[in-house]
C-alpha cells in the first residue's frame, strides 16, 4: 500500500490498483486517520465533527457508512499488514512506517542527514491535499496541518540550503526543487528564496543570486507591502554578490522596521512588533553613582531583551543622547521605537531610589511609572530584583497600549498582530462568551498569517480552555483541536509567549512532560514572564509537586500583581493547599476569589468540593446551586474524565465524592 497526501491524494496498493471510495467524506475521513497516525481519533470527534448539524444518530450512521467504505477499499486490495482499528472510542489505521508519504516525511526531516534530508525534499511535492477541496465545517481539521506541513518545508529547504550540498548533486536539486514548489504556491516565501539565493551563490552564479534577491524584494513588495527581513539582508551582504563587470552589489540598509535585537544578531523584528528603548538613567546623586546608575540600565535592557513581544534597541544607540535634553517623541523618530524606558537614581545615605516611566513616544503620554527603594549594602542583587520587576510590569503594560491600538484600526486594515492584539483581552478563561471571541479573532488571525505560530499557539490555549472550563458539548473534540493547532504553529523555539501557550494546552490535553519542556524553554528565554511561572505552578499540581507549585505562582504574582490571571494564580494556590490539606485556607481563597470575581464558574467547582470535604454541606450546596446556574450542562462525570487528571486519579475521585455530596448531577 502506497499513501500520498503531499501535494495532492493517492492511494493504491503494491499491483497499481486505486483506492476508490464512494464519497469525498469518505476519502477525507480516511486522509484525516493516516494524519493521525498511531494517535488515532475518537470516534465522537470524528462523527460529530464531519457530520456537524445533524442529529447524533445520524451523524453515527454517516460515520459507520464512511468506515464501511474504507474497510472495503482496504478488503478489496487484498493487503496484509495494513488495517483499520475500530474500538468503543477510537479509530486508527494500523500499517508499516513506510506506507505514507506524511509519516516517511516526519521522520526524515527530524534526521541531520544530509541525504535523509533531500528525501524529504522530494517527498513533499506541495501543499497537504493540494488540489482538493475541503467541505465547510472540516477547515479545522486539514487546515492546520496543512499549515504544520508547510512550515516544516520552509524550514526544511532552508536547513538543506545551508549545508551546503555540492552543485550538481541530488541534494543540490532536491533543495532547488523543494524551493522553486514551495514558491510556486506562495512567491513571496522568504525561506525559499534564501535558500535558492544560498545555492546558487554555492555554484558560482552570483548574478543569478543577485537577481534572486531582487525577486525575492519585489514578490514581498507585491504581495505583503513588505521589505525583506533582515535576515535576508544580511545573506544577500554575507554571499558578497558580485555582477557581470564584478562591482560589490550593496543590498539596502535595514530600515528602523528591521533593527537587529540588542542581544541576537540574526534574530529579525516583526514589522508590526513594537519596540522600545531604555534610556540613559539621570544620577540626581554624586558622579561616583553615575557606575550604578548605568549598570540598572544595563540589568533592565538585558531582561526587556530576553521579552520576545517586543522589541529593545541596543544600549549603544540609546546611551547616545546621555547627558542631553531629550524629547522622546524625537527620540522615538530617530530611533524608529514606540516606547521609551526612562528614570532616575538617587542614593541617600545607606538607601537607594530609583525611579521608573514607560513613555509612549507619538503620544509623549505615559503610560506606567513605579519606585523602587533598597539598600546600598547589596547593590549588584538590588539591580537584579528591579530589572525583574521593570520587565515584569512594561511587559503588559505595553501590551495594554498595542491592543488599545488595535482597537482603534478600522476592521479592513487589521494584520495578523492587530488580531492577536484584539484577542488578548479574552483570553484568560473568565467567561465562555469572552473565550469564544477570542478563538474567533485568532482563527481569522491564523487565515492572514498562516506562519504565525502565536497564533496557532493562542489557538490551541483557547480551544483547551473550553474544554477544560467545559463550555462545549464535546471537550474531547476541543483538545484534538487544540493538539492540531499546537502542530501547526510549527517553529516557535523562541517566543516564550507562543511556548508558554502551547505547554499550557498541552497540559491541559494531559501530556505534562511535553508541557513542562514548553514551559521551561520559555522560561530559559524570559525567566520573567508571569504566565508561564503560573501555568508551572499548575503543571506542579497536576503532577503531585504541590509545594513546588506554590512557589512558582508565589513567583508569577510577584512577577504580575495586577495581572488578568491572578485569580487563576490564587486558585491554584488554593488548589496545592487543599491537595496538601489545609482546607480552611484553600476554601477562604475560593470565597474572596468569588467576591471579586463572581462571573468566574470555576470557583464555585473548587468551593463546591473543598466545602464537602470539610464537612460545611451547607456551603458546598451553595456553591452547586451558583454552578449549575451558570453551567447547566455540568456533570460529575464529564469533569472527572478531563485529561489533566490522569496524573492525580485518588485526587481526582476525592474531588468526585465531594461533588456528590454537594449534589451535583453524575452524568
């Protein structure tokens, strides 16, 4: 048997002979089980997903016709070896690892072979299923990988080009190959035009990638309104590109959209991210402070450096105008930055004092200032705690002014980073009206930008939301989703935000050592971002670390006081705290977290079950009544069964028996 879904569907098998199925519903429900693998679907999703709209019966009859028609596609070939598996809840395909292009291509493109590598190249002969049209209602489930598989390409030809393979051979023509497919679907893939520029250099046909470049410079231009990245700059100035009459060719500056980083020499702003400076610090002290006063500068650009949502101008350019009146709406025009970082230092005795402003430079409005006082006794630790503390409150500061931006764009002018701006706002699981907005705007986020993998990540944390709050009829569907969006945000090693998302949901599909990698990588690159200390914090939990949890949401709310998550922070103090059982702590969270936030059904669960087991039936009763008010469908069971239980079952059924006892419903 022989699979392709890489650049269109095939299917036969060993003889030649074609799979023919009676419906396209058919041939997609065959095609989405190959792309899940040995993972399978449950059979729930698949029915209700594939047959949206009609009744649960029919749907279950349209379901079990379509896997009739697969198994006679697979009797009448006369295969061994190759098989679909149907049990109570799941479906999945039983065959060899060589049977679909999609599974030879995965395990290839994860080889540092360069000839693995080149097969891969060839493999991937274009787009998922290109060609094929995809029924309303199913986009959710083939544009994601669609998307996944697509961006592995780009990176793929890109990594292929940058071995080097030797012109003339198989490896040389497969990247060629890869390259020129992936550019004849999207012309202004910039990966793809880097490495054909790299590989025609690598052949002596410098003209040839000097007229690559400008190709690739007028497709941007075309199709995005948009000037390379600076990485394809920098190739273009590296290869050092001669024409025929062998003159330097001198590719374009940078423009102020496209700086480098202070702290990462190849890594490109985004030209919509925003991007701020840190200024020179006034010393109102004697000029022997002057040292410390620029050293809390230096501590303070290192952390806003390791934030990847925006974006930090050097030090060196920034110290420019020390000692000098600024005006920072000026500044801002020179620099080409949104925001300015400014303060003072001044030591009195044995105390220190800084002071600390966000400015917004077309504005000159500002937009958060805090003091900081400490002893002179400590002062390379003192530095430490308010460089952490300034990354900690700019961070959503300055996102509260990009979503208020946002805001104020027309609707037809909206990018993808407006959108995600947009969505922000609902993104912290308060109510399922705010939740469902938000995976709206992300979705349309998505379809401008496939290659935006926050995006795709915010998507997944959304969809995991929803099942985990349980504002949809079918959890098990929303996590599918949720895994598939987390595939197709595809390279997001370096956005702490885009990884924070993905391990979250991750973690709540159940998988808490994949999610807990996430976390920590984006800790590694901003140790200072709030919510990924917090969804730490609940990975604790889920594993039984309950005093490790405690810690890390100690630290994400000293991190973000007056952060949107901090009633999700306080739960899950509660939660470790109840686990451990201090219960009377852990239910007076749960009572102030109600007061201030009645709107928040998650509490009344934790009230409802944490008052029951203390014995306050009465309490607990409350707590199901207000619950199953806001949330009708609510059972015992459909709770219970939620994967980020799978690590705590005693726990879990503690939790059960105490919402029995509260009386809310089984099932």
């Amino acid at each position: 048997m022989r699979i392709r879904l890489l650049g269109g569907f095939e299917a036969e098998a060993a003889a030649g002979r074609p799979l023919r199925f009676a419906t396209r519903k058919s041939l997609l429900l065959f095609a989405a089980l190959v792309l899940a693998g040995q993972r399978g679907h449950r059979r729930e999703a698949l029915a209700e997903g594939f047959w949206p709209g009609r009744g649960e019966a029919q749907a279950r009859n349209s379901f079990r016709q379509a896997l009739a028609d697969i198994r006679r596609n697979l009797h009448e070939t006369g295969e061994t070896g190759f098989s679909l598996a149907s049990g109570l809840e799941t479906v999945e395909l039983i065959a060899a690892p060589e049977t679909a292009d999609v599974w030879i291509f995965e395990r290839a493109i994860s080889s540092d072979n360069l000839a693995e590598l080149a097969a891969a190249a060839v493999l991937y002969r274009g787009d998922l299923l290109a060609g094929m049209t995809i029924p309303d209602g199913l986009e959710e489930w083939f544009n994601p990988p669609q998307h996944a598989f697509r961006q592995r390409a780009l990176d793929l030809v890109e990594r292929i080009s940058i071995l080097s393979p030797a012109p003339g051979s198989p490896e040389h023509a497969a990247c060629e190959g890869l390259a020129l497919r992936l550019l004849g679907t999207d012309p202004a893939a910039e990966p793809a035009h880097r490495a054909l520029m790299r590989i025609k250099a690598a052949s002596g046909e410098q003209n040839a990638a000097l007229r690559q470049f400008e190709v690739c410079r007028a497709s941007l231009k075309k199709h995005l309104g948009a000037e390379p990245e600076t990485k394809t700059v920098l190739l273009a100035e590296s290869l050092n590109l001669t024409s025929n009459n062998g003159a330097r060719f001198n590719a374009p500056a940078p423009v102020a959209e496209t700086r480098l980083l202070s702290n990462s020499p190849l890594s490109p702003r985004r030209n919509d991210q925003p991007s701020l400076a840190v200024m020179a610090f006034d010393n109102l002290g004697p000029a022997t402070d002057e040292y410390f006063a620029d050293g809390v500068v230096e501590e303070i650009t290192s952390a806003l450096s390791r934030v990847r949502d925006f974006f930090v101008i050097a030090r060196q350019s920034a110290f420019a105008y020390k000692g000098r009146f600024v005006d920072a709406q000026a500044v801002g025009k020179e620099l080409g930055v949104d925001y300015l970082v400014e303060g003072t230092v001044r030591r009195g005795g044995d105390r220190l004092r800084i002071s600390v402003q966000l400015v917004e430079t077309q504005t000159r409005n500002q937009l958060w200032s805090d003091r900081y006082e400490g002893s002179a006794g400590d002062i390379f630790e003192f530095q430490d705690r308010i460089a952490a503390q300034v990354a900690g409150a700019i961070h959503p500061a300055i996102r509260g002014a990009e979503i208020q931006l946002a805001r104020r764009r027309p609707p037809n002018s909206l990018s993808a980073y407006d959108l995600v701006m947009r969505a922000y706002p609902d993104l912290w699981g308060r109510r399922k009206e705010t939740n469902d907005a938000a995976i709206d705007l992300l979705k349309k986020a998505v379809a401008s930008d496939p290659t935006y993998g926050r995006a795709h990540a915010l998507l997944a944390w959304c969809l995991a939301s929803r099942a985990a709050y349980l504002w949809s009829g079918n959890p098990e569907r929303d996590l599918d989703l949720a895994r598939a969006a987390i595939d197709a945000a595809g390279s997001i090693g370096d956005d702490p935000t885009a990884l924070t998302a993905a391990g979250s949901a991750m973690s709540i599909i159940g998988e808490q050592n994949r999610a807990a990698a996430l976390i920590e990588k984006a800790l590694a690159l901003d140790p200072n971002n709030s919510w990924a200390w917090a969804r730490y914090g609940w990975i604790g939990i889920y594993v039984g670390d309950d005093a490790k949890a405690r810690e890390r949401f100690a630290r994400a709310m000293a991190l973000s006081p007056l952060d949107p998550l901090a009633f999700n922070m306080r739960l899950g103090v509660a939660t470790s705290l109840a686990k451990s059982g201090a219960l009377g702590e852990a239910i007076t969270i749960a009572r102030e977290v109600i007061a201030a936030h009645p709107e928040i059904i998650m509490s009344y669960r934790y009230l409802a079950a944490w008052s029951a087991m203390s014995g306050d039936i009465e309490t607990s009763r409350w707590a199901a009544r207000r619950l199953i008010e806001s949330q009708p469908g609510f059972t015992i069971d459909r709770y219970r069964s939620l994967p980020f239980f799978f690590h705590m079952p005693q726990w879990a059924d503690k939790v059960a028996d105490a919402l029995r006892q509260a009386g809310l419903p089984e099932r």
